[in-house]
C-alpha cells in the first residue's frame, strides 16, 4: 500500500498528488440541498452531475437529488443557454420544485454561460411558473474546493432573497433572531448549532439547512421534498435578526457577509465550534447578542467534557497527531487536540487560502511550534511528512485510510467525505456533546492499538 511515496520532499508547484479535496459544485449541490423544496441543478454535463450526486449519497447514505442540464457536443461549442431554459421547463413541470438552485461546472465556465441572463431568458419564455425561484452560483473548479462551491451557494441563497428589515428584530415571544451559516457540516450539526441557539432564548435561521433531509428517517413513504431546509420565507427574514454567526470562515464568511451587505446585520466570524474552546467562543457570542445567561443545561455539557478531558487526559498527552481535510474542520479540530494535551504535528488541507495557515498558527502558538502547515497541500504529501515525522494518530477523512494502513497508524474517520463507515451523519461533532464523541472516537482508536500491541503481561482490562 503507497509503498513507492519516497521519503524526500520536493516542492511542487503544478502537480497534485492525491488532492485533499474536490471540486466546486459538489459543495453547491450539499448547501442547495438544504433549502426547503430546492432542486439542486448541475449546469454542465451529466458525467460532472453523477459524480457530484453519487459522491454525496455515498457519504450520507440518502439519495442526493440534483437535475442536470446534460450538455452535449453542441452545448460545449456553442453554449448551455438552450438546454438550462428546456431543463427548467421540464424541472417545474415534472418535479414541481419551489426553487431550482443553478451551480456551473468547469464546462460552462469555461463557455462562459452569462447564467442570470438565461434565467431572464427562461423566465420571459415562460418556463419558470409565476412564484417559483431560480437562483444560481458560480463554481468552476479549476479554482477553489467543495468548500468555496458551499460558501458561493449559501451567499447566492442570500443575495436572491434576503431582504432588507422592515419589522422589529425581536419576536413577539421577546426572543430574539439570529443567523447562524453552519458550515460544510453534518445535518446533525447543523441541529446542535441550532438546539445551542435556542438554549440560549435565540431564535435561529439556519441556512443551509440539511437536518430533516439529508438525515430524514425511513418511513416507508419516499419524499422527494423531505420536510427539513430553510424556507424562501426564513431567508427572505435574515434582516430581522440581531446578527449572522457564521461557524468556519472558508465555508460561512460569504453568506454572512451578503447579509451585512444586503441588510445591515452585523457579521460574528467564528471558527467551527469543535471542542471546549471553540465552543465556548460560540456560546460566548450567543450570550451576548441574546442578553441571556448561559442555561444550566448547557454548563452541564460543557462540565461533562471537561470531566471526560481530565479523566484520560493521561491517554492523550504528548501523542502525535496529523490532521487533514476541509480547512475549519481541521483548523477547530487542530485547537481541540492541542487543548487535549497532544500535538499536531502535520496539518494540511487541499483548499486554498493563506488564511488557514494563519489562524492554524495563531491557534497553535506555543503548543506545537514546528507544526508543519499547508494549505493547498495534497496527501501524498502528508504521507511524505508522516515518513519523516511519525504520528500516534491520523484524523480526516476516508481518504486517509490508506496512509494509515501504509504506516500502521490509528485512524479516527472525522469531516467529508466518509465513504467507508456507517452512522457519522447522525451525530454532531460539535459543540460540547459533538465534543465527548469525537473525544470517544480518539480514545477508542488509540487504546485498541495499545491493546493490539501490549504483551499479554500489560493487556489490562482497566485503564
Ligand atoms: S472538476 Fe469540473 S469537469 Fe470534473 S467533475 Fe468537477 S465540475 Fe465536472
């Protein structure tokens, strides 16, 4: 397994070996997902659209809907206009959907399709019914990641609907609004950010939305519009709230952004709330904006993980760790390590952006100074570093598992895509509950391969 990885660095400036990412759309495709009665709409060609859904349902394990508008050899010549206004008609005729959310591939990109134009187009033609939605956002992937295809959808559902306030931003129940942008997460993230929220006396928009669509239950009745997503409605209402909380900056700080811009809300840029630390930030802000006292509830979460850190704190110290995968999953979960007593030691993700060294380094300061840090990195080039600097334990995604099985290291599967486990999509890892799970998940991966490897007189039953 990577038998051939040589052991020597060499710069690259043009070669991707085993990239850490994926491309632009299929973050599109997730965000649209989680807007209520939204058909996810590929402008490109159907081998791009079942790479994007197939990859999608493999990790969530639910069907992944999303229409294509199935460019040809003539749509790649002479452009996508045609197809994208047939498709429209067939879309809002055959699946009735309320908005049809437009992401572009490398094709149309490169065609340069003029896409609010057609939808203009599609309109005047009538094939857009009268109270139905088409919005659309840019997402070539010669540039960016899934996670920059996620942050160009959420800020697109902002642009085409959010409106500026007209009414009080205190609900009548004497609640008050927020906006919080989840982040490329799990719909069960997405839940906790939300549950958090109103433990705080707040009342959440979040958008997207994914919970109740991408983790529905099995009733024995398909639903092609599951009940979960953020409404037109709620979007329409993101002036009325006190601030936008936007949780990891790569794939939240777009939206949160057009909200400030569109309606005056102030923005709270804040890294994923991934362990004590992170979360506690989270929470931080909430009480602040809510005027509202920290609930008990959520203190005995967080003295919960606290008691779980300090009773293993002896399993955890001065392990070696490296972590990859999308950069504020990694950057909150290089925090959360750190703060467990161990090191990171390689922390790399494929997105681009100087910005995650940055905060990595900020966030590191003193605890594992000579950190090796890359954005735009690939995994042959963490299993290079793995080679030079051997770890206790690989965190990311499953795409690492075949780094770990080449240095028969622990592997705890954390982020996406996970293709090769069961279950994860239904458990949050944030917050101070995500918190004791993810801890449960190291401890687990560390003490099997203590126990695989004890000679039978230090194979304890009590540790
Ligand atoms: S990289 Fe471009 S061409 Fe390839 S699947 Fe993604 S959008 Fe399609």
């Amino acid at each position: 397994m990577l038998d051939h990885t040589p052991v020597a660095v060499m710069e690259r400036h043009a070669l991707r070996i085993n990239p850490a990412k994926t491309c632009q759309p299929i973050g599109a495709l997730y965000a649209a997902s989680g807007l209520h009665r939204c058909l996810p709409h590929s402008h490109g060609s159907q081998g791009c659209c079942s790479y994007h859904r197939s990859h999608l349902t493999r990790h969530f394990r639910e069907p992944v809907m999303a229409s294509s508008s199935s460019f040809t050899e003539g749509a790649s010549v002479f452009g996508g206009a045609s197809n994208l206004v047939q498709a429209l008609g067939t879309i809002f005729s055959t699946y009735g959907p309320d908005v049809v959310a437009v992401h572009t591939t490398c094709l149309s990109e490169t065609i340069g399709d003029d896409i609010p134009s057609i939808i203009a187009r599609a309109r005047e033609e009538g094939a857009i019914p009268d109270g139905k939605h088409v919005i659309h956002a840019s997402t070539p992937s010669y540039s960016g990641s899934h996670v920059t295809g996620f942050a160009a959808m959420a800020a697109g559902m902002v642009n085409y609907f959010a409106e500026e306030p007209t009414s009080s931003r205190r609900r009548k129940d004497g609640r008050t609004r927020v906006n919080i942008v989840p982040g490329f997460v799990e719909p069960s993230d997405m839940r906790e950010v939300r549950r958090i929220a109103e433990l705080m006396n707040l009342t959440p928009t979040v958008l997207p939305d994914t919970s109740g669509v991408l983790d529905a239950p099995a009733t024995g009745t398909y639903e092609f519009y599951p009940k979960g997503g953020v409404t037109v409605d709620e979007l329409r209402g993101l002036g009325r709230a006190v601030a936008t909380v936007a949780l990891g900056p790569q794939a939240s700080r777009a939206a949160a952004v057009a909200v400030e811009n569109r309606c005056y809300v102030p923005r709270e840029i804040l890294d994923l709330p991934i362990g004590i630390a992170a979360t506690d930030r989270f929470v931080g802000v909430l009480r602040r904006r809510a005027a509202y006292e920290v609930p008990g509830e959520l203190l005995d979460e967080r003295g919960q993980l606290v008691d779980l850190m300090a009773d293993a704190r002896q399993h955890l110290h001065g392990k070696k760790v490296a972590i990859f995968g999308d950069p504020d999953h990694v950057v909150a979960m290089a925090e959360f390590v750190a703060d467990l007593g161990m090191r990171p030691v390689h922390i790399l993700t494929g997105t681009p952006g100087k910005s995650f060294e940055k905060r990595v380094g900020t966030l590191l300061a003193g605890r594992s100074p000579d950190a090796n840090v890359r954005s735009r990195g690939d995994l042959f080039l963490l299993h290079q570093w793995m080679k030079n600097d051997p770890v206790d334990l690989l965190i990311g995604t499953s795409y690492g598992k075949h780094l770990a099985r080449a240095e028969d290291v622990p592997f705890v599967r954390y982020g996406w895509p996970i293709l090769d486990r069961f279950g994860h999509s239904y458990f949050p890892s944030v917050g101070y509950r995500g918190g004791l799970r993810l801890m449960e998940k190291i401890l687990d991966a560390l003490l099997d391969r203590r126990d695989r490897d004890a000679p039978d007189e230090e194979f304890e039953l009590i540790l």
